[in-house]
C-alpha cells in the first residue's frame, strides 16, 4: 500500500504532461531544452544558460514550504530570464501584478549584491499559459513600457513581459513556437524539439525518485490547503459567534433605550461602550 495519503486533488504522476508545472519544473532541468525553449518563445539565439545558485537545487528546495516553481536562469550576457507555466485562470487579472513582483525580486536580488541602478539586468518574465490571459486570441502577448503620449517613445526599463497562449492563433507567430505551444496543448509531436521535450517528460515518469519528489510536494500544497481552510472555518464561525453577541447586545440596548435607561447602565448590561449608545440613540432618533 502506497505511503502517501490518497487525495484525488493530486493528478496521477504518470499521467503528467508538460503543462503542469511541476513536471515543467524538472524537464527545464535539462539546459539545452531549456535554453531552446527560451530562443524559441523570444525568436532568439542565446550561447549558454546558467541557473541562479538559490535555484540550482531542485530537491534541498523541495524540502521548504516556499518551494518556487517558477524557473529563474542567467544566459552568457547576464540576461535574465524568469519563466513560469501557468495552469489556474482563476486569478488572471493578476498576472500583471505578478510579474512585478518576480521582477523586483530579480532586481532586489541584484541590489543586495552591491550592484547599481545602472548594472541591473535586462530581464524577461515569461509566463506560458493554457488559457488565454487577456481575451484577444493571440497566442503571444509581449509587453513593454511605452509613453502613453507618443507610442514610439518606449522606456528603456531593461524589462519585457511575455505570456504564451497555447490556445491562441498560431497563424501569427513563427513555426518553432507554434509546434511547441501545440505540444503543450495537446501532447503532439512535431519536431525535433517537441519530440526532445516529450521523450523527457516519458523518462521523468519512469523515474521512481522524482514521482516521491512530487508526492511530496503535493502532499505539503495539499496540507497547507487544508489548514487555511479548517482555519477559515474556525475564523468564520468566532466571527459569526462575535457578531452575534454583537446583534444581541445591540438589540438589548434600543429595548433599554425605548425605556428610558440610563446610558451608564444601558452601558454595564450591554458592554456596548458609551459613544456606541449614544450613536445608537441618535441614529434612532431617541432623545435622552
């Protein structure tokens, strides 16, 4: 019998694909496919990738509740690159506001180093969705900071902002990148590099150590989802209880205001204090 708790949240390890993100995690692993899905998503051509010291270890991460999925790497002319897969739609109007902050931790990172405002990178935050982020079909949204007054006027801020939609058009974008969102998508292989991408993803399933990797990964999300919910419950029913009394306390106190009691007293009875009496007086027109 399996050591791991059963929970049917968790998505069978053999049953993966390259969308989620835990098993993009481990094949982006793997420099050279890493380094090509780079090229490939920018239309560019880049030497060499290094991954960031903090994030080199995949399994001493693992052991941390503030395990990151997303991939941080540094390429030869120390640009950097912060890519994500993206499977929850559930708050994408916040994946704006999200790539500020993978972007300030990049350049607070930078600054505690003892580099200048001068010397910070040029960065690119890359999000690769399975939905589309903002609605308009097209299967690459690029950003950059633009003067509103005058749209050829860009800021050179050293940031872009990328997010891939696998089920956009593909008519717009070039051959490379459609074949590797439609990997994504619908598992086909098409090329030399989605066939790569695939036949590690075969040999990720197979490998015992990475499937415990996982479950224990998913087993501490599912705990921590868990706890915030019985959390929820027990805030929920002392807020009811709280407001309750409150109600209760308030009722008892317009009754003894009709009769003519003394606030002092209404007061004592009531432990509601005498401003909120006297608040309540007013607001039901009961002249003391």
């Amino acid at each position: 019998m399996s050591k791991w708790r059963k929970d049917k949240r968790i998505a069978k390890w053999n049953k993966l694909t390259l969308r989620n993100n835990f098993m993009f995690r481990l094949v982006m692993e793997k420099q050279e496919l890493c380094k090509k899905l780079i090229e490939c998503i920018l239309g560019i051509k880049i030497k060499s990738i290094s991954y960031m010291e903090h994030e080199k270890s995949f399994e001493a991460n693992l052991k941390s509740k503030g395990i990151r999925l997303d991939l941080f790497v540094i390429d030869e002319d120390g640009v950097a690159y912060d890519i994500e897969m993206q499977m929850d739609n559930s708050y994408k109007e916040f994946l704006g506001r999200r790539t500020r902050y993978y972007v300030s931790t990049m350049d607070n990172n930078a600054l505690k180093k003892g580099e200048r405002y001068s010397q910070l990178r040029k960065s690119y935050v890359i999000f690769i969705c399975t939905f589309d982020p903002f609605g308009r079909g097209l299967a690459k949204y690029t950003f950059n900071a633009i003067c509103n007054e005058d749209h050829s006027l860009v800021l050179d801020d050293g940031v872009t902002r990328v997010f891939i939609n696998t089920e956009g058009d593909r008519h717009r974008i070039s051959k490379e990148l459609a074949s590797l969102i439609g990997y994504i998508s619908t598992g086909e292989v098409t090329d030399d590099y989605t066939k790569d991408l695939d036949e590690e993803v075969r040999a990720l399933r197979n490998d015992d150590g990475r499937e415990r990797d996982y479950m224990t990964y998913m087993q501490t999300i599912m705990e921590h989802e868990d706890m915030a919910y019985s959390q929820g419950i027990s805030q929920g029913i002392s807020q009811g209880i709280s407001q309750g009394i409150s109600q209760a306390n308030k009722a008892t106190a317009i009754k003894m205001l009709k009769a003519n009691k003394p606030y002092e007293e209404i007061s004592e009875f009531t432990e509601l204090t005498l401003s909120e009496i006297r608040e309540l007086a007013a607001s039901l027109h009961i002249v003391h």
